[in-house]
C-alpha cells in the first residue's frame, strides 16, 4: 500500500516533535542524576553515549564511513567534539545549580547566532531580516544584562558552542551516526579517565547510591541518542524551514519548565528580554518560511486514486 505524500509530511513533523520534545524535557531527567556532580554527569553521557552509538553503528554497518574519513575530517570531528562536550557540560550545570530559564535562553539565541556564524565565518550574503533579529537579540542580552548586573554567560556560552558545532558539523562529509559514534570515540577515552578517577576517589556515584541511580546514569546513553535520531528521520521528511520552526518547542517546554516547575525567579527586565527575543525569533522565523515559499517548486497534484 503505497503512503502519500500527506502522511509522509504528518509524521515527519510527528518525529521532529518528538525530537525536540524530548530535548525540551532534558531539564527534568538531569535533575535525576542528583547528587552527582556535573562533571560526573558529563563524563558518563559522553562514555555511556559512545558506547551505544558504537552499537548502533555496528547493527547499521556504518563504520566503513569512519574508517575511510581523512586525517583533516577527524580533526573537524575532535573540534566538534570539544564543542558539544563543553554545551552539554554547561546545560547540566545550568540545571544543576537551577538555572533552566538562562539555558533556554541560549537555545532560543541559537539559531541567529548560527547566522551571525555564517556571516562572519562562511561570508553568507543575508537579508535585512536576519540584521533585525540579531539587533533585536542584542537589545535582549544588554537588558537582561542590566536588570541582572551581569551578562547572561551561560545563555551566550550555550548558543555560541552550540553555534559553533553546527558550522563544523557542515564540513564533516559524515551521516549523522557515524558523525556522533566519531564524536564519542574521540572523547570517550577522557571520559573514561574521569569516571574511573571518580570512583577511585571515593566520590564517584555511580556504584554508590543504589541500582536506580546507576541505571539512570546509563539511561544518559539512550536520552542523548534518542532525540538524534528522530530529528535524524525527521530531516529526511520535512523541510529544513518546518524543522527549524519546530526547534523553537526545545527551549520553550525548558523556559515552561524553569519557571512553572523549578519556580526561577522573571524579573521585569528578564521577561521584556525574553521579550525581544521571542520578537527576533518571529521576524526571523516569518523571512525563512517566505523563502522558502519562494523557492519551493510547483509540485504537480497526484491522484490517490
């Protein structure tokens, strides 16, 4: 029975929210792995995570991919490495010391500090939308900055390293799994280091607190892999402008979180930066769905007959 095109689109954008459904939610699972340091946390995501992508990639017969990338490639995957290490050490630390609303913040700042990278880095030719929405977003930090006393670092730091993985990401010639299991292999030997130097220590909680907390830390494999690979099937179903207005449902559920469950605090100033963020978003998000109108071809009507 042959699927039309319809519900190929309906559950593309079923898996792409689902994807970003699952990331929007992350703010709960870390808080499980109390008490354990981030650090900690860190390290075994990274381990536990190369371990299962090393698995997936052997059912998928997909090594053959990383056995034949160059020397220049591998060092394109140990710099995105660093930089995902180092947005995911961030996040769980945001979370841990309960600040979800600033971590949302930077995801919401992605996608145009993604554009200010292309500008600068790659010398894309953008319109007068995208300048707005970063002005727009400028505005943010400076009033949130000022309301607060201090710029929000750990916004900026997330956006900027994840901004950063997504423009070396574009220069690895690499399917997404083998891309990751590449990812884990380059970090999983420090990872492992930290673990075991943990353990030794006597304040590693890996072993120490019980089987329920050991399959949670494990559970970190699964949770990082799981939202990959539904955004991975997700991109092959829909259009790259539908996915990136569905990206805006991660930092949402995590800003709802911080505030309606955590209880963070939404000074004025916070809330007209939060604002003039959601603004940008809008104007940015409006001059990508016209384009991508603009440049979408005619497609001829098929009967379902």
């Amino acid at each position: 029975m042959r699927v039309d095109d319809d519900s190929l689109d309906r559950r593309g954008v079923a898996l792409g929210v689902g994807a970003y459904a699952v990331w929007g939610l992350f703010p709960a699972f870390w808080a499980l792995l109390s008490p354990a340091s981030p650090p900690e946390v860190l390290a075994h995501r990274i381990l536990w995570t190369a371990v299962l992508m090393s698995v997936v990639l052997t059912v998928l017969r997909g090594w053959r991919d990383l056995r034949t990338l160059g020397l220049r490639g591998w060092l394109n995957v140990a710099a995105a490495a660093v930089f995902i290490a180092v947005n995911w050490g961030v996040f769980i630390y945001s979370v841990s010391i309960g600040h979800v609303v600033e971590a949302a913040l930077g995801y919401y700042m992605t996608p145009l500090v993604s554009v200010l990278l292309a500008v600068l880095v790659l010398r894309e030719k953008v319109g007068p939308a995208p300048w707005v929405a970063l002005a727009l977003a400028t505005a943010a930090i400076v009033v949130i900055a000022v309301g607060a006393g201090a710029a929000p670092w750990l916004s900026l730091v997330l956006a900027v390293t994840f901004g950063i993985y997504g423009l070396i990401k574009k220069t690895i010639p690499l399917p997404a799994t083998a891309s990751l299991t590449g990812e884990g292999i380059v970090l999983a030997p420090i990872a492992a280091a930290v673990v075991l130097a943990y353990q030794l220590s006597g304040s590693g909680t890996f072993v120490g607190l019980g089987p329920w907390h050991t399959l949670l830390m494990l559970a970190a494999a699964p949770v990082t892999a799981l939202p990959l690979l539904l955004y991975g099937a997700a991109a092959r179903r829909i259009p790259l402008a539908t996915l990136g207005v569905l990206m805006y449902l991660n930092p949402t559920l995590q800003f709802l979180w911080g505030v309606l469950v955590v209880g963070e605090q939404m000074p004025t100033s916070r809330w007209i930066g939060f604002v003039l963020v959601w603004l940008a978003l809008t104007v940015f998000t409006v001059d990508i769905v016209r384009r991508a109108r603009r440049r979408a071809p005619v497609q001829p009507v098929r009967s379902t007959v």
